[in-house]
C-alpha cells in the first residue's frame, strides 16, 4: 500500500506488483495543478483479488484505477457495471456512489484516440498478442473501427492462432499487431513477444500498450524492419483523463 498522506478525496490504482506505474504520479501533479490540496492518489498493491475487501474498508475513497491483473477479477466485486464495461467484460476504473462501487472501462476510449490517427487504408486486419482484460477493450475498438482481429496466446484456442502458428503469409494479412502482454515492460526490456518479425515491413502498425520504456524490443524491431509504431503512452494519457472525468460527473 501507498505511504501518501490520506486525505479527504482519496484516488489510487489497484493492481500488483505496480510501483513502476505512471498514474500516482501523473494524477498528484494534476491535484497540484488544479490547486486540489484535499486530494490525494495512492498505490494500492495487492498480491490478490481477495485483499481487495481491505482496499475497500479504506476511508474517503472516491475513485480507482484498476490495472492489471485485475481488470476482469474486480468485476464481481462490484454493484453495477456501465454498460460499455459490461460489453468488453473488463473494468479499469471505478467510482464510489451512493448506490455502490460502479465500473468503466476508459481503455477503450484512449486506444481508439490514440490507434486512429495511425490506421491506413490497408489496416484492414489485426493480431492482438495476449487475452487478458487489456485486449478485450483493444478488440471491442477494432469492432468499432471495422477491423477483423485475432487473439494470438501461447496455447491454442478455438479461433486464435498460437506464436508457433504465426507464418510469412499469416503476417502479410494482418497488418495491424497489438501487443497486450507485459512483455518489454521495465525493467525487463530485452523481453518481446515471440514472433518472426523477418516477416514485418512497411506495410505494418506496431502498437505496444506498454509505456516504459519508450521503446519496446518489440517496437524497435518492427521500426528496424520499416514498421509504423506507437507505444502505449498517449492511451494512458486518454484513459487517465476518461476516468476524471468519470470520477467528477454528478
């Protein structure tokens, strides 16, 4: 658990194993900014779902963020569900109201604000690395935007391809590769998905839901080989900013 000072309006990110993340300290430089001195954001690290209940007897909680790996374990834990989050399946943000704790999904709301200023003509098709509740949002976008996906994981699953199963002619027909997983995340940065990345060129968009470091293995490799790439970072921003919002509506 966070150390910061707890006061009137209190805010924080739930998740494990999160002391690398962004959201403490981008929403307590906004609390400054904005001139809000009785609110405060906190980590809130737990090692599972259950110890949830003890982030929950906590006082003048407002608001969370939930990160991974408890984006779709949270869900039981809740009173009700906006009707976007209900479709995806998972949650990364929650707000305290007087009728109970009421989940979102603002995931959604930056991937697309971020991913379609980047989507061509030709983007027509998309591999999404990983199953988690990060990639429900990216696939419920790729609906939204008309673009055919698949799931690619390590084990096989009805219509999914494995890594192992990822071929020259496989890759020159989706064009769009999304990566899910936390692989690359600091401070393991040599790590990347297991793909045959000969096989990425010009033609490729390369999206990394990782911020840090700035430049995945996985997006160096695509941009080495011509690939258009973003990383996960003004996602972040978008989904931050969604979930104030969110948190501050009557």
């Amino acid at each position: 658990m966070g150390k910061t000072e707890k006061k009137e309006n209190r805010y924080g990110l739930l998740g494990r194993n999160i002391s690398y993340s962004f959201s403490q300290g981008y929403f307590t430089k906004k609390f400054e900014q904005l001139g809000l001195d009785d609110h405060s954001y906190e980590n809130f690290d737990i090692q599972d779902i259950s110890e949830f209940k003890s982030v929950l007897s906590e006082s003048n909680l407002k608001g969370l963020n939930v990160t991974i790996p408890y984006k779709q374990d949270v869900i039981p834990y809740l009173d009700a569900l906006d009707e976007k989050a209900a479709k995806i399946g998972a949650v990364n943000t929650i707000k305290f109201t007087k009728n109970g704790l009421k989940g979102f999904n603002t995931d959604a709301y930056g991937f697309k604000e971020s991913l379609q200023k980047f989507i061509q003509p030709h983007h027509k098709k998309a591999l999404v690395l990983g199953t988690g509740g990060a990639s429900k949002a990216i696939c419920f976008v790729l609906d939204e935007l008309g673009i055919d996906h698949a799931y690619v994981s390590r084990s096989k699953q009805r219509n999914q391809f494995t890594y192992e199963e990822l071929s020259k002619e496989i890759l020159e027909e989706y064009t769009v590769i999304i990566n899910c997983t936390p692989l690359g995340t600091h401070p393991n940065i040599e790590n990347k998905p297991d793909l045959p990345y000969q096989h990425i060129g010009n033609k490729h968009l390369l999206f990394d839901l990782i911020y840090n470091p700035e430049k995945t293995t996985f997006l160096a490799m695509g941009e080495a080989n011509g690939a258009t790439i973003s990383n996960g970072l003004e996602m972040l921003l978008g989904q931050a900013e969604k979930a104030w919002e969110i948190w501050n509506m009557p």
